[in-house]
C-alpha cells in the first residue's frame, strides 16, 4: 500500500470538452498498463496537485477508479507553459511484484564540509535525474551522493559514484559510468576571467576607433573622385 492515495472518476469528454472539464476545477488524466485498455478519468485539481508534489514520478500512487484499486505511478504531467497550471496527467499502472522504470532525483549532499567548500569553489550539477528500475516498493524517493571529499577543481561525481539501494539498478544499462554528475568550478577565477575579456574587448575596440575615423576622409574622398 502506499502513502499517496488519489480516487479518480471515470469520464467521457475529450478534445476541446477538456476545457469544461478544468474549468470545472479538474485535472483530465489517462491510466494505461497492467494489460488492461486505457482508463479516462479525472480528479480534483486541489487533490490531485497535491498527491503529484508528494509522489513525485519515483513514488507509487494508490487509484482508485470508480471504486476499484490500481496502483499506479506517474508517468507525464503536461503544464501551461504561461499560468503553470497542470493540464493533464498519465499514470502507468503497475503490479507489486513487476520491476518498473521511473526517473529519480539525484540529490548531493555534504558539500558544506567539503575542502572544495572552504577554497570558495562552487558544485555545478548537470545531471539531476536518473532513470531507475526496480519494484514498485523498492523505487527510491531520491538517490543521495556524498559529495564531501571534494576538494580540487579537478574531482568531480559520476554516475559510478551513485549507491543504488537493494533492488534498485540503472534502467539504462548503456550509460556511461563516467559521465558527469556535477563538477567544480572557481567563481573567482571566471570572474576575473570575464573581467580580462571584457578589458580587451573595450581596448581593441578603442584601439580601432582612430583607424577607421582616419579611413573615413579617404573614402569620402574616393567616392568623389569617383563622382567626378
């Protein structure tokens, strides 16, 4: 059983009917998987924005359709690019005892402590999520990455260095161990950097104003030698 609990309505309107659906203060969704035809539903908007924050795409829901159970996880969530407002919702239904693929936050801890941290270096995260596969009840909130024995500009975390928990494995067996989950980088030292660029930018440019102030009398004057 899980914690995140959602009771879905069945429903029948689609296309441009949607409108009157969110209009009302519902969120249209679609529950597909398990060997059993797609299931359109709704749910409240309050209700359901609210199980989604909980759940995330790595927690399991329990659905309850029409007052029959389904566990389910979330699989894609569409929201208005303008009022961020949740538009529509997929959720995958899965069984206790399959192995199921969702995307989990990679989330670095103990940087504070780290000798990195006391030189003034900055983490850069590129990689913030992972996908996973595991069984419903193994999926994993979050995968934390101690991150304080950092200390040059020349370590870095890697996909190697994240401990997967029991029955949890990478759900792409291809991705590279050495790809880079964050990295260090020196705020001060690529400010002065930006600073010097900026300098040289400023003299070369000044540097050319005279030349093309002298270039101007001459090509006025071709130009009416030219006329002539």
């Amino acid at each position: 059983m899980s914690e995140n609990k959602l009771s879905l309505d069945k429903r029948t309107a689609t296309g441009k009917k949607l409108s009157a659906i969110r209009a009302d203060g519902f969120i249209p969704s679609v529950v597909y998987g398990d060997k059993n035809e797609p299931i359109l539903a709704q749910s409240t908007y309050n209700d359901t924005e609210k199980v989604l924050r909980a759940a995330g795409y790595h927690s399991t829901i329990d659905l309850t359709v029409d007052g029959k159970s389904t566990m389910a996880i979330v699989k894609d969530v569409q929201v208005d690019p303008v009022s961020r407002k949740i538009m529509n919702v997929e959720f995958q239904a899965v069984s206790a005892d399959k192995a199921v693929e969702a995307t989990t936050p990679i989330v670095l801890v103990g940087f504070e402590t780290s000798e990195a941290n006391k030189l003034h270096y900055a983490i850069l995260q590129v990689m913030e999520e992972v996908e996973v596969k595991a069984k419903p009840a193994d999926l994993p909130k979050e995968l934390t990455v101690d991150v304080s024995k950092l200390a040059t500009l020349d370590d870095k975390i890697t996909i190697s260095d994240i401990v997967l928990p029991k029955g949890v494995e990478l759900a792409d067996k291809e991705l590279d161990a050495e790809q880079i989950v964050a990295n260090l980088y020196d705020p001060a030292a690529e400010a002065a950097a930006r600073e010097a660029a900026d300098k040289a930018a400023a003299e070369a440019a000044e540097e050319a104003a005279p030349a093309a102030e002298e270039a101007a009398p001459a090509a006025e004057g071709e130009a009416e030698k030219t006329e002539e």
